[in-house]
C-alpha cells in the first residue's frame, strides 16, 4: 500500500476512534461526578455481548439504524441534510401496514408490493423538500423539519376509525396485516429470530457502495456534493442531483421501519418505533458515510440501547447510554474537525517538502548545465 494510500485510511479511522474514546472518558466523569462507579457500568454492558438473546436484539435493531443512516448519508453526499427522515421512514412504514391490511395477494406479490409501498411514500415526502429546494431556494432542513411535523399530523389522522385506524383497547392501530406480507425471520433457537429484512439492509449498503463508487451517477452526485459550480462546467445539472438525492434517500428511509414491521409486529400503532430517523444521523456521522463503517456504528447504537436496560438491576440509570450516543455524535463532530486539519497540515508540509525538493534538484541541474 502507498504511503498516501496508508495516511488516507489513518484519517478516516482515526475520527471515529478518538470520538469513542473522548465519549468513553467523558461519560466516566459524569458517573464519577454522580458519586458512581466510572467502569461498572460499561463492564456490566459488555457482559451482554455474550448472551445471544441480546446479539439478536441487537441484530435487529441495528438493521433498521444501518438503514435510516444510509439515507442520512445519502443526502450528506450530496451536501444535503435530509433531517427528514424520521418522518419518512413512519410515514412509509404507516403505509405499508395500511395496504398490508387491505390488499391480500400472494407472498410473492404482496411483500413487493409493501416493500414498493414505503419506498414511494418515503420519495413523495422528502421530495417535496427536494422541490421546494430547486425551485424556491427553501433550505431542506427547515422543509424536512416541518414535514416531518405534518407527517405526525397524518398519522394521527389515518389512525382514526372512520380512516384506516382500528382501535384495540387504548391502542390506535391500522389492523394486522394479511400473513401474505409477513417475512419469515431466521430462527436463532431460544434466542429468537433475526429479521428476514435484515438481509435487505446488507444488500442496501452494497447498492449504496457500487452506485457511489462505480456508477456515473454516483461521480455525478458526489462532484456536486463537492462543489456544485465546478460539476454544473462539466455538464451536471446540480438541481436535478439535488432533486435526485433527495428521492432517493426519502426512498430508502421509507424501508427502515420494514423490517420489525413485516418480521414482528405486522401493525403500526402507538407503540412503532420512532426517533430512528435521528439516531441515523449520528450514525451516519461516526461512520463517516461509509457503508462498512454505518454497519459498525449502527451494531454499536443499538449495543448501547439493548444492553443498557440491565444497568437498572445494578443501581444505575440506563439513561447513561443515551448520555453517552449524545456525546459521541459532540465528539464526532469535533474530532472530525480536527483530524480533518491535521490532515490539511501534513497534505500542506507533504506538498511544501516535494517542492523545496523539486528547487533543490533544479539548481544542481542548472549547475550542471552551467559547468559543462
């Protein structure tokens, strides 16, 4: 490997490995200055890695992380913050359990037809920021931010009875879907299952690498990212890329709740998890949009979330977990910013060192020269 090739992969890991650290270290002094222990806590959650019923729970919840943070990521490719997601992937996944209810069709026509459903409601919803972007200049974080607002407000409206809602004791659902559109899990003995659609999150963040990576649009989009100006002299249109990025990644977000919907609970009520679009976002940020690196971020946020819940047996608050997710995405951000400018300086003494060389050996050649 080539010596810029070996410092290339030294920034992109370093990043990530001092925001654990200063996360690590900072959620110590909280415990200590608490009148804690700064170490129990982490043994004790370290502990549960070995037990299988929580390896899946973490499987699980981290497939439907990998997925929202893939959609993050997408949009911070394009140099766009689709802060959106949130709403997407519950509107999505809202919609999927209403035609999942009312159509019944064959497995082979019915789980498509679901997977398609929240693709397309998740692209209708973040495209309307993606619109009012193009053709207004409204910021999408400010149009996301407020879409995801009124998705609340449409879900609220279509769990009403005479909508699509079907009341269950206090509980507001949209019924129990048609078995057609269950997806079976991966059994795990006593442990559990694994969910079936854990397997689409694995075959999204191939796609996600080949298209950026080896794909025309994929230059195109991430050209843009980089500088809008210089793609449109070589021919891009930045407002069709920014339109296309958008679409994509509401599309994508409308799959991340999918896979506890058609693998576990196959209704969508109150008690349907929400927040995941968020936590993508700092997933996205600690695995520095790289599919292999979200993959690692989203097994780590969803470790902190299903291991935690033991810290209540031993006298602690678990809430020392979500302490400690806020803190790495802080620490992301600022070690990232400083690893970026250690970077710029060993790129800048690297280039001052190779021209001072390149002076050097003109001025013996042109002595050379002069001798002869």
């Amino acid at each position: 490997m080539k010596k810029f090739d070996k410092e290339r992969v030294l920034l992109a890991v370093a990043g990530p490995v001092i925001a654990l650290a200063v996360a690590f270290v900072l959620s110590a002094i909280v415990l200590l200055a608490s009148g804690k222990s700064p170490f129990e806590p982490f043994a004790l959650m370290f502990e549960q890695i070995g037990f299988s019923d929580i390896q899946v729970l973490v499987i699980n919840q981290a497939s439907m992380y990998y997925i929202a943070a893939l959609a993050v990521a997408i949009g911070f490719r394009m140099n766009l913050f689709n802060i959106g997601v949130d709403g997407q992937y519950q509107l999505g996944a809202m919609m999927a359990a209403v035609v999942g209810a009312h159509m019944h069709l064959p497995a082979a026509l019915q789980v498509p037809l679901l997977l398609l459903t929240a693709v397309l409601t998740g692209a209708f919803w973040s495209g309307i920021a993606g619109v009012l972007k193009v053709t207004r200049g409204v910021s999408e974080v400010v149009a996301t931010i407020m879409l995801n607002a009124i998705a609340t407000s449409v879900i609220a409206y279509l769990w009403l009875p005479d909508v699509f809602g079907v009341k269950v004791g206090n509980n507001n659902t949209t019924g129990e879907m048609h078995e057609s559109g269950w997806i079976p899990g991966i059994p795990m003995g006593a442990a559990g299952e694994i969910y079936g659609l854990v397997l689409l999150a694995v075959l999204l963040g191939i796609g996600y690498w080949v298209v950026l990576n080896r794909t025309r649009f994929g230059f195109d989009l991430r050209a843009s990212g980089a500088s809008q100006t210089a793609a449109a002299a070589s021919g891009v249109d930045p407002k069709r890329m920014v339109l296309s990025a958008m679409l994509i990644s509401g599309g994508i977000a409308g799959l991340a709740g999918l896979p506890i919907l058609l693998g576990d609970t196959h209704t969508y009520d109150l008690n349907f998890p929400t927040g995941i679009g968020f936590l993508g976002i700092g997933i996205a940020l600690l695995g520095r949009n790289s599919p292999v690196g979200i993959a690692f971020a989203a097994l780590l946020w969803a470790w902190l979330d299903k291991a935690s819940p033991e810290l209540d047996f031993h006298g602690y608050d678990k809430e020392i977990a979500v302490i400690m997710q806020g803190l790495i995405v802080l620490s992301v951000v600022v070690s990232y910013e400083a690893v970026r400018e250690w970077g710029l300086r060993r790129q800048q003494r690297r280039v001052g060192a190779e021209l001072a060389a390149g002076h050097v050996l003109g001025a013996q050649n042109t002595k050379e020269v002069a001798g002869r």
